[in-house]
C-alpha cells in the first residue's frame, strides 16, 4: 500500500544529570567537590533512505524517542553522551511540526537532518566550588530534550510529472519510456498509486518520470483518486500533460485539456504556471481533424504539442527527446526551505511556567521555553545579553526570583548561564 502522510511522536533524549561527589582518598582529609558532569542526551535525526518508496513503516510505530545521556560520576568522571536516533524516511519526505504547521526540514539530500536536539547534561557540583562555597552539596538536572508531534508528507523527486485524465495512456508511456512496469488495464484508475521511471535521453542523459494517478473533474476538491497525489507534482520540474486524442470514450479532447488545467489551477496557481508539453496519445485511432484542432488549441496557448501512440511507441523517441531538452533549461528539483519558528512563539510559549529551586544560596531556573531562547543567544555579545536581560524581564522571571527571595549579588543558574544578580 502506498502511504504518502504518516504523523509520529518524537522526543530528543534529556541530558544526565551532574553528580555531587567529594574526592576521598588515603591521607587526603578534605579532597574538594569532584562530581563530573551528565551526558547529553540523544538527538532526533532524520535522513533520506533510497531503499523506501513510502511512509508506510510509520503506520505501524509512531513513538520514536532517543536515549537519554548518563549522570555524571564522581572523579571528575562526565557521564556518557546518548547515541542520536536516526530516523530513515524516503527522499523527498517534508517534516513538519504538528501543531503550528510549520516547515522544520526537506529530506532530499543525504544530508542528515536534526529535527528534536538532545538536552545538555546537568554541571556536576565542582563547577560550584567558589573561595566561600568549598563544599557544594548540589548540582544541576540535564537539560530536557525537545518533544515534537510530528506530519510527515512524501512529495516524489521527479523531474517530470505524467498528469491527465484516467485511462488516457499514462501508465502505457512510462512503461514503454523506462523500465517500470505499472499495473495497465482498460478501466478507470488502474494506478492508484504514483509510479516512478528512469528515462534514458542517451547515453549521459536521463530523467525520472512520475505516473501521477488520473485526474478528473473536482479533483481539486477531492473528488476522485488523483487529489491525493497532485502534492506529488509540486516538485516536477515540468509537466507532461496526456490527452486521449481519439475520443473514444465520448469526451472531447480539447475540453479534457482545459478541464485538467482548470484543475491545476484551483489546486495551486503555481504549479499551474510550471512548464508543460502536451502529449496527444491514441493517435493512430484519431480522425485527423480531431488532432488538428486539438494541436491549434494547444499550440496557440503557445505550448508544445507532440503526437504519439504509446502501445506500439509510435513518437515516443520524439517525446522523450523534447522533454530532456526543455529540462536541459530548467532549473533543478525543487527544495522546500524550512521555516525559522516565529519569534512570537519563542518569546510568548503557551506554556510559560519557571521552576526556582534554592541550593546553598544558588537560585536555579528551569523553564523550557527558556532554554529554546538561550540556545539563539550569544552571550559573548553584548546586544544579544542585553536582549536576554529584557526577555528575562518581560516574562515576569526576574520577578519570580525576587518572589523567591534573591538579593543583590546571589548566584542565579540557568541551565548552563551563571550569573550574579544585579538590579
């Protein structure tokens, strides 16, 4: 079965925790803090596996969480780091987040990509030794790891895109074309699935081709079977467009060619716009006249027009060379850029809870909204300090401390900032 959308659950593993931990050793009567710091949990990655074709694995397991990083030792000892989970999807897979929509990644490369990051591991109390503090008795939780509700979509990686009604040769040309062998047959929505080819142009030249399932009437609405895949031509550099010049099944086709078009257009008016030759199939059982007018139309909208016969690849050859030359011009497979998250939603998360805890005077802050924040600061900067100062002011965090019953000059911990508190 062909599954094009799936929609899992994935959580990045939570950093370990720093150790609190004295040296003890012969002859040694007070050896200091030396309790090692926690792991870092596992991240989430995914990466494109040229051995899948659909999303169907997903139907079966849809929790997918990393390991968490080991707790620190004593000795100095800084616990293990957690493997990252990769998670292996077909190329072209778009990554999206759940609940806001938005576009986290494009799997069209190798390139892995990380989707949830692993939580950093907790410090160990030896960073919290200070000529006052000599014997610090706490140390600090690993940071969580990210948690996201996840839509995967497969959008097919293919240069070309067959569109058309049912059952007007579509399947009968990309077997004649390339090597994939389609399921024919003399009956309506045969393919109910996308079906890709590799085209040879010669010996250096080829293409990928898409069978996109026919299109009928309302198909943009949802009518029918082809709305499901009209997502799969979005990245097709150029659309072969299938008409059944012989009218055998009673329908005009010069009013299936605007009808298919009309489709497209109320379905996205970019991918109305792409590039597209028109194929008249069935021409050996066409009245001429027929094929005339169809050409005049089609040509006068100033589109190419080719007349073939796929089942005894009659013009074929004379196809397959046109479309590796408009390609040879065209730019390359489409990449969907990811979206930055908004800075609304970073700033004002619906979830805007802070845990402060008190250690032997240190004032600890725990929020993960606010560890998303940090991870865009450069502390080394000064504009950038100063905007994590007001971010810390406007979310009401400076207040929560001093409702906590910080003075001037304590110890504020925040994740992996420390910091004196100054008014």
């Amino acid at each position: 079965m062909f599954i094009d959308t799936a929609k899992i659950h994935v959580k990045a593993g939570d950093g370990g925790n720093g150790a609190v931990s004295f040296h003890r050793e012969k002859y040694i009567a007070a050896g200091g803090p030396d309790g090692g710091d926690g792991g870092r949990g596992g991240s989430v990655y995914f990466q494109a596996d040229e051995h899948l074709s659909t999303l169907s694995d997903f139907r079966y397991k849809r929790k997918y969480e990393a390991e968490n990083g080991e707790p620190g030792r004593g000795k100095r000892c800084t616990g293990k780091s957690a493997p990252n989970l990769v998670i292996r999807v077909p190329f072209g897979t778009l990554v999206r987040d759940a609940e806001t929509g938005r576009l986290l990644a494009d799997i069209s490369t190798r390139e892995p990509q990380c989707i949830a990051r692993g939580g950093n591991g907790g410090w160990g109390n030896t960073h919290f030794a200070t000529p006052t503090r000599q014997v610090p008795r706490f140390a600090k939780n690993g940071a969580p790891g990210e948690e996201r509700e996840l839509l995967l979509e497969l959008k097919l990686l293919a240069d070309v895109g067959l569109i058309g009604f049912p059952n007007v040769g579509k399947s009968t040309l990309i077997s004649v074309v390339s090597e994939a062998k389609p399921k024919i047959a003399n009956y309506h929505f045969t393919t109910l699935s996308p079906v890709l080819g590799v085209v040879r142009a010669g010996e250096e030249a080829s293409f990928v081709m898409a069978d996109i399932p026919g299109l009928i009437e309302g198909a943009s609405e949802g009518a029918g079977l082809g709305h499901e895949f009209l997502r799969h031509v979005e990245r097709c550099r150029l659309l072969v467009h299938v008409v059944d010049a012989s009218g055998v099944e009673g329908r005009d086709p010069v009013t299936d060619f605007e009808t298919i078009n009309r489709e497209l257009r109320e379905y996205s008016e970019e991918l109305a716009q792409r590039p597209q030759i028109v194929a008249a199939n069935k021409c050996d059982m066409a009245p001429r006249e027929q094929i005339d007018a169809l050409r005049a139309h089609v040509e006068a909208q100033g589109l190419e027009f080719h007349e073939m016969s796929a089942p005894i690849a009659q013009g074929t050859r004379e196809l397959v060379q046109a479309i590796a030359r408009r390609l040879a011009a065209l730019p390359p497979v489409r990449v969907f850029e990811a979206e930055p998250e908004p800075v609304e939603e970073i700033l004002d998360p619906k979830d805007k809870s802070v845990s402060i805890s008190v250690h032997d005077g240190v004032y600890f802050v725990e929020a993960p909204w606010l560890y998303k924040v940090m991870s865009g600061v450069n502390f080394s900067d000064y504009e950038s300090l100063q905007f994590f100062q007001r971010v810390l002011m406007t979310t009401g965090v400076i207040e929560q401390l001093e409702q906590a019953g910080v003075q001037e000059g304590d110890t504020v911990s925040i994740y992996d900032l420390e910091f004196e508190f100054r008014y």
